[in-house]
C-alpha cells in the first residue's frame, strides 16, 4: 500500500511547439473550410484564369523565346495559385484573426510570433502547394508540357513563390484596417503583379526596357524560376541571379513583417 502512495503520479505528456503549430493549423483550417468564398477564390480561380487567357496565347510568338502554350499556361496558374490561393486568402486571414482579437490571445499563451503566423498560414500554403502539384500534373497530361527539365529550379521557385506570398500577406495586412477593405488593400499588388511578373504576358515578349523594370517586380524571380525550370532556358549566372532576387524579396518581407506587423485592431 505504501508503495502505491509513494509511487511518482504520472505527468502529462509536454506539448511541444510542433504540436501547437498543427493545433492551430487545423483551427484555422476549419476556419477556411467554412469561409465560401475564401474557397472558391483559392480553388477555382487559378484553374480557370490561365485558361481564358489561352486564346491571347496564339497571338504571341513563344517559339522563338523557347516557349510553347502548355509551359505559359502552366506558370501562369502557378503564379495565380500565388497570388489567389495564399496570398489574398492570408491578406484576409490576417485582418479577420487581428481584428478579432485571436492575434493578442494567442501572444499570451505559449506560442512563438513565428508560430502564430506561420499556424495561420498553413492551410493556405498547402492548399497553394496541392494546387500546384495538380496544376504541374494537369498541364503535362492536357497541354504536353510535361516534366520539367531543370526540377530543382522548378521546385524551388514554387516553394519560394509560396513563402513570398504568406510573408507578403502579412505585410498587406499591417496596412488593412477592416476585413472587408483587404481585397482592396490586396488588389495593387494583386493587378501588377498580373500583368508585370510574366503570368498574364510572358516577361520575353515584352518590349526590352519595360520588361527589365518588371523583373524586378517581387513575383517575377519565383515565376521566371517556375517557368525557367519547365523550359530549360534559365542557367547559370542567371539563374543565380534570379535565385538571389527571390531571396531578397523574401528578406525584405520578413523583415517589414517583424517591424511593422500589427498584433491588435487598428484603431
């Protein structure tokens, strides 16, 4: 009997910040399922968009830039899954957490600031993953373009495309200051990046001076990677180059994020 009075009682098992980061993405999953718009703006839009632009497609010559229809078609879905399936998804995400004061409770437990935004990011950075793996997967068995021809840098510039997104979202988000304003805080970025980082028109078949000022932009390095990896035609110093730009956007964000993201209501 004295033994089983003496016995060490059982403790808990710790929780360990890996599964704080799935409780809170799962949380903010059930959080997306239920949001129908959020979910037809993620899903849908970047199938269908890349396809009603195909008839615009036949006007532009690709062949002499190393480019078919399939492999346009194909980075252009992958950029909007960018900006449509994590990017304004988050910009909303963000604003309705903080204004709801999620944010300035979850700060007082025991979760990291890295943690909180990175559990709410989850869902929409899988969502924009599987859609690209889909996408990747679509476009070789419909449109012939199939596998890449440089996968590194085909992986690399979704995964960095997908990164950039999440870190560009809460960046937006600092300037929104109410739920319904964030599709139009979104759309500035949202629209150049459109028509200035090779999604809707190829960088290639612009003119030379305004295609060089939207390399810049900071969706075209991820883009130019995706499509560099399908066509083969992105190597060397310039493949470098572009690597080091799409790492630069992200540190630029990163660091905007950490100096100026709002935890409470703006009010």
């Amino acid at each position: 009997m004295s033994d089983v009075l003496h016995a060490p009682a059982k403790t808990a098992a710790p929780v360990t910040g890996g599964r704080r980061l799935r409780a809170l993405a799962r949380a903010e999953l059930t959080l997306l399922t239920r949001n129908r718009t959020a979910v037809f703006t993620a899903l849908l839009i970047p199938l269908a968009l890349p396809f009603t632009a195909r008839p615009a497609m036949a006007d532009l010559d690709l062949t002499s830039q190393g480019l078919t229809i399939g492999t346009v078609l194909l980075t252009a879905a992958i950029g909007f899954a960018f900006l449509f399936a994590v990017y304004t998804s988050l910009v909303s995400a963000y604003v309705a957490r903080r204004e709801e004061l999620v944010l300035k409770r979850l700060r007082t437990g025991e979760l990291g600031d890295t943690e909180i935004l990175l559990g709410t990011a989850l869902p929409s950075l899988c969502v924009g993953l599987a859609q690209c793996v889909i996408l990747a997967v679509g476009c070789g068995v419909l449109l012939g373009t199939g596998a890449p021809k440089s996968p590194a840098l085909a992986a690399l510039g979704v995964l960095l495309g997908l990164v950039l997104s999440a870190a560009l979202a809460a960046v937006t988000a600092t300037a929104t200051r109410t739920v319904e304003s964030a599709q139009v805080t979104a759309l500035p970025l949202l629209f150049v990046s459109m028509l200035g980082s090779g999604m809707a028109v190829p960088l290639q078949t612009l003119p030379d001076r305004v295609a060089d000022v939207c390399r810049f932009l900071p969706f075209s390095p991820a883009v130019r990677l995706v499509q560099g990896g399908w066509s083969g035609r992105l190597a060397g110093p310039e493949a470098v180059g572009t690597l080091g730009l799409a790492l630069a956007w992200i540190v630029v964000a990163v660091f905007a994020v950490q100096r100026w993201f709002r935890w409470e209501p703006r009010r």
